[in-house]
C-alpha cells in the first residue's frame, strides 16, 4: 500500500502510551497498551478534524502496524477505526492476537 505520509515519522511517545504522527502542525494519534506477553492494544484512534479524509487515519495504523510485526508483538485491535482498517486489509491479519477476529 502506497503512504501519502511516508516521509511523516511515527512517533512512540512511551510517556503517553502514544504512537503520534504530526502532519503540518497537527497531529493524529493511536493509543496503545503493551502486555508482557507482547500483545499490543490499539484502544483509541484520533484524527484532528483538519486532517481528516486525507488519509492520515490510515498512514497512522498503517505505521503502528508495521511497528507491532517489526517488533514481533501481536495485535489486539480495540479500536473499530484499527479493527476496519484490518478488515480492509486483511494482510495484516497474520499479526493479530490469539483469539481475536475481525
């Protein structure tokens, strides 16, 4: 999948519990909660409104994404906006937790 924001860094902000990607002077983030057992829970997914239908939301989970396989923890898609986008997408089915299904 092509990212309109590649060159936009995501940002884990460990302080937050955050993954942050600043497009102009705006910012959209996905909260997150890691396990010990390596699950990544992806619970909250925010959009300011002047990005919104740009593709921001998307190029965010799509970096989140990327970051849970590269670091060999699995998904926990609590956030319908992350759940859709694996729906969509289903190559990144491969990376979801036991027993979650979307």
């Amino acid at each position: 999948m092509a990212d309109k924001y590649e060159s936009s860094e995501l940002v884990k902000n460990e302080e937050k519990k955050r993954f942050e990607l600043h497009v102009d002077t705006h910012f959209a983030f996905i909260e997150y909660i890691l396990t010990n057992q390596n699950v990544m829970y992806l619970t909250h997914t925010e959009v300011p409104q002047a990005l919104e239908g740009n593709g921001v939301g998307g190029s965010i989970v799509f970096k989140a994404l990327n970051y849970i396989k590269s670091n060999h923890f699995t998904l926990a898609p609590l956030c319908p906006f992350v759940a859709a986008y694996v729906k969509r997408h289903p190559e990144w089915k491969e990376i979801l937790a036991s027993g979650y299904h979307v």
